[in-house]
C-alpha cells in the first residue's frame, strides 16, 4: 500500500488523533498524518524554520529589485526561449540572451536574472519539472497528473540533489548545494516509474 497523506482534524474537534506531524509557518499551521515512515517532521521543520529565516532577511534587507518591464518583444522571446523542447536549448537561450543584454548595456533585461536563477538550481530539478510539464500537458485526468506527481516526488526524496539542496538551506549558505549531473534519456524516463512506495491511492 502507497503512502496516505491527509489533513487531520484540528484540535477541539473531538476527533481522535493519531499521531501527528505538527509544522507552522508563519501564521499558519499544518498537520499531517502519514501510515509510513516518509520524512523526518524534525528536519521537515528545521527546513520550514530555516525559510522563514531566510524569508525574514529578506524583508528587513534592501528592498527587492523591481521585476524587469515585459514588452510584446520580450514576451515572445520569452516564448521562444522556454518554448524549446530540451532544457539545454532553454538554458543555452536564455544565456544567450543575457550576454546580448549585457553587451548593448541594457542590465534589467529579463534574461539577465533569468538566466542567474537557472544557474543555482538543479539540474535534475530542471529536466524533471520541464518533463514532467511535457507529460502533465497530456494527461487526461487531474488523478493522472497526480499520480505521475506522486512518482516524482517519492524519487526525489531519495536524490542526492534533494539532501544537498535541504542542507544548504539549513546551513544559511555556509554549504552551498553540490548538484549532480542532469539525467540521461533513460535516467529521466526512470523518474515517472512507480516507486518503492506504490501509487498514489485516491
């Protein structure tokens, strides 16, 4: 049997409780139950702490850089760039794009950052989400999509990318996140297979 996740009820409603997995963040809380052991709720929550934190520098830094102006233009090279059917060609354009902004002197085109924020993610991450886009675009059903969802994430839990990524968040920088090398055509297909964990049951 898969893993169940549910929101349980809260307290004061007079439904028993199993236990529990409590987790807040900012003002609002969660809580999950899980028939299996699936993550840690004390790392999940140094994870959501560590964010917060994160969140928190952020509101009393410097204020955030204003979002670059979309023009017609811009957005048809958006288009045209992450309309590609491989994410090397994605991130091969948009760099491309960046070092033609750079050279004609024009520094808030929106290729600049994009490109900057490509470069600090996984790779992995990249071509299973632009995947898994691919794929979702054909599925018939909401249940489908989630299942294929469900697939995902229970590889991605088990990926050295995920523990690295989570451990740079912890270490406020002070570890910075070692990505492996993106997946093959054989290694992406293996990512929409089911799991140790079975299907998602809905």
């Amino acid at each position: 049997m898969g893993r169940e996740w549910r929101a349980l009820p809260t307290a004061g409603s007079g439904a028993p409780r199993p236990s529990v997995s409590s987790l807040a963040r900012g003002s609002q809380a969660y809580t999950l139950e899980s028939n299996q052991d699936f993550v840690d709720p004390e790392v999940l929550a140094r994870a959501i702490g560590a964010l917060d934190e994160v969140d928190r520098g952020k509101a009393d830094g410097a204020p955030a850089a204003a979002p670059p102006l979309l023009t017609l233009e811009s957005m048809g090279e958006i288009d045209a760039a992450f309309g590609l059917p491989d994410v090397g060609l994605i991130v091969e354009a948009v760099g491309a794009g960046a070092a033609a902004a750079r050279e004609r002197g024009d520094d808030t085109h929106w290729s600049i950052r994009a490109a900057a924020e490509l470069g600090k993610v996984s790779p992995t991450s990249l071509a299973v989400t632009h995947e898994m886009l691919r794929r979702g675009a054909a599925c018939s059903t909401l249940a489908e999509c989630l299942r294929m969802e469900y697939r995902v994430a229970q590889h991605f839990l088990k990926h050295a990318d995920f523990v690295s990524g989570v451990g740079a968040v912890l270490s406020k920088g002070a570890e910075p996140a070692a990505w492996g090398s993106p997946p093959s055509g054989d290694e992406l297909a293996s990512w929409f297979a089911a799991a140790e964990g079975g299907e998602l049951e809905l």
